[in-house]
C-alpha cells in the first residue's frame, strides 16, 4: 500500500522539476518537495474525509513513540465492585530526539496509533545519514507497555541517485543497489527485518539531449534511480 505511494511521490517530483526548470537533474535537489509529493500521494490512501488516516509531516518523535503502543487500557482484575483500573502508557521517546518527516496514523475511536513512518533522503545519502535514520526508525519497532502491544507495522526510507554516467550499464547499476545494501550490515535488527529495493524513476529530457520525438529507443534511457528501505517486524 505505501511503497507504491513513494514510488509515485519521487516519480511526481522529478516531473515537478522539469516543469519547474525545464529538466531533469539532481543538483539543488530540495529534499523538502520530495517529501511533500510523498505525503500527497500517501495520502491518497484515505477513501473518503472521515476515514481513519492521518498523515502528519514532520511530527515529533515523542509523539509517534508514544502511540506505538495503546495509549490506555485496564488492568485484568477489576476492585471488589468488578470495576478495573484504567491504565496509562508511559511515555516514550527514541534515543535520538526531533522530527521525522512522515508519520502515518490510524485513528481509532478517537485514539491515534503509529502505524507507518517515511524519514525522506535527497541525493545519494552518505552511509552515516543512512544508518542513523534506519537506526532511529528501528527503536520504533521495540516499544512495550504494559497497555498492550506494539502496534507499528512498517518504516520507510527514501532516497535517489542519479546514473547519468551509467544508465546503461546493468553491472555498474548492481554495483550501486550493492553499495547501499551493504550499509544494512552495520545495523543490529535482531526483531526487524530491513530491505533495500530500486526503481527507474525519471528519464532523460528528451529536447535536451536530442532525442527525437518518435524515437522509441528513449524508453530506455534512464538518469534517475529511486531507492527505498523498507523495514517491518520479524
């Protein structure tokens, strides 16, 4: 349900850029525009006003933390009268505090709870903005209380790459799907499981590079690579 929204969020992007700029690159590439078009697209999951969705961009991490969990409950036993106690969920927080940057909720009899978050990276993401995103969005997964279960079901990170210089080349293409694969090992997921998976994007600009109009060979010259991480329990 979500991943499809992202491929279309990047994909909605880069045809923004070249209506903006008249085409398609990724220098000053603004994350922010990635991550609004994900969110709009994210969006179209909700049928109708009154549904239960709620997409909330850049909300705070103690907020989405804390509804991982059911926020109340009861205790089993009830006082000599039969009535429980209600129960509370403590607060909760992850290590490294801030925003992310798209949060979904399911709102149910008033209540939301956490159920998927997209933390949005622009252009070919270092190893260490990678990992401490991933690592973040893991801790999500780990939340207990005594109110009930962990209720998360799936995180996502985003991200693009540009192959210009080697749209064709199916080797070199592996080469870089490997490289971000492999920044997967450092992380200690003993009860999550992560995945990368890539996409074709955006394609050249035809008036740009000459292309002629009626040249159906252009399906095939690919400049922009989408990528996402996908995390869920094991």
């Amino acid at each position: 349900m979500i991943e499809d929204k992202i491929k279309k969020g990047i994909k909605n992007t880069y045809s923004d850029l070249e209506l903006f700029t008249g085409e398609i690159n990724n220098y000053d590439f603004p994350e922010y525009l990635l991550t609004v078009n994900i969110a709009k697209s994210v969006a179209e999951i909700k049928d109708c006003p009154i549904d239960p969705w709620i997409i909330k961009v850049e909300e705070s991490t103690k907020k989405f933390a804390r509804s991982c969990v059911p926020l109340l409950s009861t205790e089993d036993k009830g006082d000599e009268f039969g009535f429980a106690k209600m129960i509370i969920s403590k607060i909760k927080n992850t290590k490294r505090n801030g925003n992310m940057d798209i949060c979904i909720y399911e709102n149910i009899q008033g209540i939301n709870h956490s159920r998927y978050c997209i933390e949005v990276k622009r252009d070919s993401p270092s190893k260490k903005e990678i990992l401490k995103d991933l690592k973040r969005m893991t801790e999500l997964f780990d939340f207990q209380d005594r109110t009930g279960e962990n209720c998360f079901k799936e995180a996502y990170l985003p991200f693009v790459v540009d192959i210009t210089n080697i749209m064709d080349n199916k080797i070199k293409i592996k080469k870089v799907f490997n490289k971000y694969k492999g920044h997967l090992k450092s992380l200690n997921t003993a009860n999550v499981c992560w995945e990368l998976k890539v996409f074709y994007a955006a394609k050249f600009d035809k008036k740009n590079y000459n292309i002629p109009e009626n040249d159906d060979y252009r399906d095939h010259f690919y400049k922009i690579l989408g990528f996402y991480y996908k995390g869920k329990k094991k």
